[in-house]
C-alpha cells in the first residue's frame, strides 16, 4: 500500500486519513518531517493563513499564521517535488503549493462572504477548465463546500487553473507534468459519512490521487 505523508497531528488530521484510506492509500501523520522520506506523495491538507511575508507582502488580512508550520511545510512540498513524488494540497495546501513555487495569494477575497465558514461550509457553484483533472472527474460543473476567506492570486511558473468559482475565484490548480495538484475545497469534508446530495463526491479527488501513484 502507498504511504501519504501528512504534517501535523494525527488527531486533527482524521477526515484526511479516512479519505486516503478508503483510496487504498496509507496515511502517514507526523511532526518529524523526515518521516516523509518513506512516502511516495505528500497531501498538504487545510489550516490557517500563511504568513504574507513569505510572498512579500504586508499582513492586511491574514490570521492564524505560524510561520514555523508554513516553512516546514514549504520545505516538504519542495522536497517531494524535487523528487518527483505526487502532492495534493487541500485549501490551505492549494495556497502553500503556489506560494512555494513562486506565486502569490489575495489575502480577503473580494466575495469571502460566499466562500468563508459561516457555522458550517458553505456551497457553491464550480467551473471545471477543459482538460483539467477536475473536468475529467466531475464534467464541466459541479457544487463543492467551501471554508476559506483567501485565494491564489498571481499563479506560480509551472502551474495552470483547473477550475475557477462563478466569481473568479481559483478553485484548482495543476501541474500535471511534476503530478502536482491543488483544490481549494474541502473534498475530505464531501464523501464517506460527508457525502450529501447534489455535492460532488470528494471521493473522486482521492481515487485520482492515489491513481498518481501507478504512474
């Protein structure tokens, strides 16, 4: 079975493994980064904002930040691409993914109101690109939950859009040719005892994922 390394603390990790696991993949959740030499990929999964100053920008908005965690986990995400392992990063994981690389992220999204967690995550409305990932899972549309207040801003070298909310909002990015891929949903928190009707199955994100693993 394929060991996916996760940073962090097993206890808050829990709707990541169980999602990786009903995958066929074995979760590995670790403060000790060196665990990860072990895995064959990296899921970088959700949290709170990154610290502005590692795109080099002041704090206008972002909350939460530890910038102990953002570099220890931009030094993963460096060092799996580096070695050409698969990454997946999740909300904030999506963020951290194109920070590390180069890009940039809007600190308030203009429409945060219909994106951020308000009691419970919010649902809307998601345009897949054509020939992305998320358009050969789910078509050209679909409804995906939502609990986040910021977004990719000015992509990093090397990545590409793979689906953008009604409002212009980046929903996914991808760059398939280091098997790297990033959503700003939470498809953890849309399948096994999540799934709800009419949301989209997040399932298919982790089957795609571990589908990663056989190339």
């Amino acid at each position: 079975m394929k060991k996916i390394f996760l940073y962090g603390e097993w206890e808050k990790r829990q709707n990541y493994v169980r999602a990786l696991a009903a995958a066929g993949m074995e979760p590995v959740v670790s403060w000790n980064g060196e665990d990860g030499e072990a895995c064959q990929a990296l899921l970088l999964p959700g949290g709170a904002d990154l610290d502005p100053a590692l795109y080099h920008a002041p704090n206008q908005a972002s909350r939460g930040v530890d910038r102990a965690l953002d570099e220890a986990e931009i030094a993963l995400a460096r060092r799996f691409a580096a070695s050409n392992r698969p990454i997946l990063g999740i909300c904030r994981g999506e963020q951290l993914l194109n920070v590390a690389f180069g890009g940039d992220l809007i600190q308030d999204l203009p429409t945060a109101a219909a994106h951020r967690w308000d009691q419970a995550d919010q649902r809307h409305k998601v345009r897949a690109v054509p020939g992305g990932f998320l358009a050969g899972l789910y078509g050209e549309g679909f409804l995906a939950n939502s609990a986040h207040h910021q977004g990719a801003g000015r992509l990093a070298p090397g990545f590409r859009a793979a689906a953008w909310a009604e409002d212009g909002v980046l929903e996914a990015l991808e760059w398939p040719e280091k098997r790297i891929y990033g959503v700003q949903w939470h498809p953890e928190r849309a399948t096994l005892a999540f799934a709800a009707p009419g949301l989209a199955d997040g399932g298919a994100v982790f089957r795609f994922f571990a589908g990663l693993l056989d190339n």
